[in-house]
C-alpha cells in the first residue's frame, strides 16, 4: 500500500480533518483514503445511451425476425 505525506497543511483544515474523522470514528488518515476515494476513485456511471448505434454496420440488411426464427430452427 502506498504512503501518502501531506506537508504545509494549514493547521485549521487539520482540525477539521480530526474532527471529522473522529465523528466517523476514523484515524485521520483512513478519513482522508476516504475523502480522496471520493474525489477521484469514482467513475461515472456508463449510460445505455451509449450503445446506441452499436452493431449496426453489423446487421444493416438483416431483418431481425427473420433471423431469430432460423436461430430458433437451427437449435432442434
């Protein structure tokens, strides 16, 4: 696990930073791996939006019921 030094913190954030670790029952430096986890360790969710359009060069002239019925046929 890496380590993380902080220098030149101003000592009013610092007292901050205790106090709300200590409402979260935290060490100071598991409330700042949370704060940081936060800020940058979260990925916007993907939108099914952003699949419109996907395949389509793929199955451009192919009639979807059509196919479905002679996959089905081919299972027996």
């Amino acid at each position: 696990m890496a380590t993380l030094n902080v220098k030149n913190l101003p000592d009013a954030l610092y007292r901050k930073l205790q106090k709300r670790a200590r409402e979260r029952r935290r060490s100071v430096a598991q409330e700042v791996a949370v704060i940081l986890e936060e800020a940058v360790g979260r990925q916007e969710p993907l939108s099914i939006l952003e699949l419109r359009g996907l395949g389509k060069d793929v199955w451009r002239g192919v009639e979807g019921a059509a196919h479905v019925d002679t996959e089905r046929r081919a299972w027996d």
